[in-house]
C-alpha cells in the first residue's frame, strides 16, 4: 500500500470525500472538501481507488470535533466530523448531482434542504446486537461487534432502553429498542422530520383529486393525514402486519390492502378506469410511492407510466434510484420539484420528496 497527498475536491453521495491522482477518483472517508491529507490507498481498480485518512495537512473550516467516542469505528455515522450547517449543503448538492447526471435533468427544480430541528438525540429506534456479553453495534467495514453504553444520536428514551438492556446481560440475538410503544412495525425514524415530510406533501395537493393510492403505505403514515382531501384512499404494502395496523383505525373512505404491491397497484389502477361508455371512474388520481432504497421495480414504473395518475409524489431514501426512476417516468411526467429532507443528521443518508405531474396536466 502507498501513501499520497491529496486534496479533497468533493464529498459523494454516500459519505466519503472525492479526491484526485494520477487522473483516477480515490474515494477517502472522515474527510471534507477543500481539505489537503495524507491518505493510504488500500485498493486500486482500473477507474478509481479507495483510500484511508492517515493526517489532516490543511483542514477544513467546516471540520469540527466528533461528539461520539465512537465515531470513525462504529458503522452507523459518517458525517460527525462536519459542521451541521455543511452536511445540508453537502447533501443538497448531492442529491442535485443525481438528478444532472441519472435523471439527465439539465436545470432540477430544486428546493432547500428541509433540516432536522434535532441533529442529534433524534432517532425513536435503534438496533443492537448482543454476543458473548458484547451489546452495540458493528464495526465499519468489519462484522466485529463494538461495545456501545450510548448512541449520542439516539433519543434519551432509546439510550435509557439501551442501559437497559446492558444490564441484563442478554441472550445472544438482535434488540430493537424504541422511543414509543405502538406496532411493530416500519416507522419513520426521526418524528419531526417525518411531521415536515407530511405537511410538505399535504400542501402540494390541491384538494381537487378524487383518489389517493398510496403504494408502500405501512401503517399508514402519509393516507390517514391525507385522506380528509380525497373521496377514497387505497393503501397498499406487503406488510400485513402494518396493513392489520392500518385497519384498525380507517375511516369509511379508506382501504388498505396487503400484497405484492406491484400487483396491488396495478389492480388499484384497473379497477379505477372506466369499462363502459357512460361508466365514471375518478378524474383525479393522486399516487404516492415510498419505495424502500432499490427504488421501483420495472414493473412498477410500467404500470404507472401507464395509468399516468394526474399528480405522482415519490418518497426516496436513496437519491441514485429515485433518479434512475425519474429518468424513465419522464417520458409521461414533468418533474415539479425536488425537495431534500434531512432524516439522518450525521449519516450519509438522504430523504427526498418529488413532486411530478402527468404531463398532460400542466
């Protein structure tokens, strides 16, 4: 392995600072941009190299001191050393490169960054390991379990839940501790960045649509503060446990239904056109998807450029599918705007919401 001086030019998606030698991109984590280091290059392919921090020669401005004794170890944050006020920069920026260079939108309709009111003490869950007395979290890059007594950006309920569990010595297995009780179920992690992404969405539809079909709906979280707007909201995940959830609380104007969601929807879709001369069907459809971080499937994307609702508002945790998505979907949609929503303070993740409309529409 060789050591080289380098300077850091830009940070990606997924966390690690952007360098430049020899013409080849070398990928080095714990690093900001501007920054001038002394890195280790531990692998080397045709197109690019990965490297690790050894010394920092000329730091950044927005370097700043890490507040977890375990930062740099643990496999969860990435961005403790960076002031907060950069990280929303840095993921702006990020997800606007997405969209440029997958989603080939020459001018995104970008909005800020929503921030979290919270960067730290925000997360409701978190999941711990326990093995051979060892409770915490796994090492970066390693399956090396890491004694933790407290996860600084975890609500002061979850880290009095972890002491907890610590002090029964636990059997060996996984322990998911949680702010709230309540189902068990896929929630949001970070309450009040999840209310904003809600609000958000609600203010972007008109009251005019008809029908809500919410696809990857879990327990419901976006369709029950939404269906007051529309005459009928369908939900669907594959979770019937959620769905279960979801049921127990609807109003008359809602339905959830468990299942392969791809199916589901496409049903959803057939059952809302209309069969016959003089049938009626909802003029007004609105689709919401949150698809978990693969994005959506080939089938799904089919089925909705083929329905075409009149507004489609796409929940993404990961900016490169949300954008692979968004370059297909075009070819029927327009994009409105493209809003990032800071979910994960210190991690390298990214909320995003997309707000598009059935060409036609505009």
């Amino acid at each position: 392995m060789r050591s080289a001086d380098l300077t850091i030019h830009d940070v990606a998606f997924g966390g690690k600072g952007v360098a430049r030698d020899g013409g080849k991109a070398v990928f080095i984590p714990f690093t900001v941009d501007g920054e001038r280091i002394t890195a280790r290059i531990t692998r080397e392919k045709k197109q690019f190299a990965e490297a690790e921090l050894i010394e920092v020669l000329e730091p950044s401005p927005h370097r700043v001191v890490a507040t977890c004794p375990y930062f740099g170890r643990c496999g969860g944050c990435s961005y403790q050393h960076i002031d907060y006020a950069h990280q929303l920069e840095l993921k702006q920026k990020q997800v606007e490169q997405a969209m440029r260079r997958i989603a080939r939108l020459s001018e995104p309709p970008m909005r800020a960054i929503v921030s979290s009111p919270l960067p730290y003490s925000y997360r409701n869950r978190i999941t711990v390991h326990a093995e051979n007395g060892v409770v915490g979290f796994f090492r970066r890059d390693v399956h090396q379990l890491m004694d933790i007594a407290e996860c600084p950006i975890s609500m002061p309920e979850v880290n009095a839940a972890l002491a907890q569990v610590r002090a029964t010595r636990p059997a060996d297995g996984h322990y998911t501790l949680r702010a709230h009780s309540g189902p068990r179920v896929f929630a949001q992690t970070n309450d009040a960045v999840a209310d904003a992404m809600a609000d958000y969405i609600s203010s972007l539809l008109t009251g005019e649509e008809e029908l809500l079909i919410d696809a990857f709906c879990g327990a419901g979280f976006f369709t029950k503060r939404l269906a007051a707007k529309f005459q009928r909201v369908i939900g669907i995940d594959w979770d019937r446990f959620a769905i279960d959830a979801a049921r127990k609380d609807a109003r008359p104007n809602e339905t959830y239904i468990a299942g392969d969601v791809a199916t589901e929807l496409v049903g959803a879709i057939d059952l809302n056109r209309p069969r016959a001369v003089g049938s009626t069907a909802p003029t007004s459809v609105t689709l919401i998807v949150d698809p978990p971080a693969v994005g959506l499937s080939a089938e799904m994307r089919r089925a909705i450029l083929d329905s075409s609702p009149r507004t489609m508002i796409y929940v993404s945790c990961n900016p490169p599918t949300l954008a692979r998505d968004l370059a297909e979907l075009q070819s029927r949609f327009s994009v409105v705007s493209i809003t990032p929503f800071d979910m994960f303070p210190q991690t390298a993740e990214i909320e995003v919401i997309v707000h598009l409309q059935a060409a036609q529409a505009r």
